[in-house]
C-alpha cells in the first residue's frame, strides 16, 4: 500500500524525467517527475511537504497506473 507521502502513476505511460533526487526538500505541490501519457506530459506533484526518501523509478521507465514512483517523509 502507498503512504500518503507517495507519488503514484496515474494511468500506464513512460517516465520522461525525475526532477528531484534524494534526501531533497520539497514542498506541497511541487513537481517531483512528469509521466508521459497518451501523448501527454503529466507533472506529478508531491502531496505533503517533506524529504525526498527513496525514488524507484527513472527517466526512460514504463511505469502501470498506481506504481509508487518517489517517497516523501
């Protein structure tokens, strides 16, 4: 189950780039990976303020709907 700190896919699609790396501070709202998506560029968005804890995934990766992509602490 995902942590409320997660960021998740929100449909299939491919990674197209990772914009924070660990142990980096982020705030609520801030962009932390894009998704592309049915032809789409998607920004994730952290849900909380907090440390960027672990990222799984990187730039270039098909990632399914629902897939935890970064972790906030």
């Amino acid at each position: 189950a995902a942590s409320e700190g997660a960021v998740t896919a929100i449909m299939p699609g491919k990674i197209i780039r990772v914009l924070v790396v660990e142990g980096e501070q982020v705030a609520e709202g801030d962009i932390v990976c894009i998704l592309e998506a049915m032809k789409m560029e998607n920004e994730l968005k952290a849900p909380r303020a907090g440390i960027i804890a672990e990222i799984h995934v990187k730039a270039g990766q098909d990632v399914e709907m629902g897939t935890v992509l970064v972790e906030i602490e």
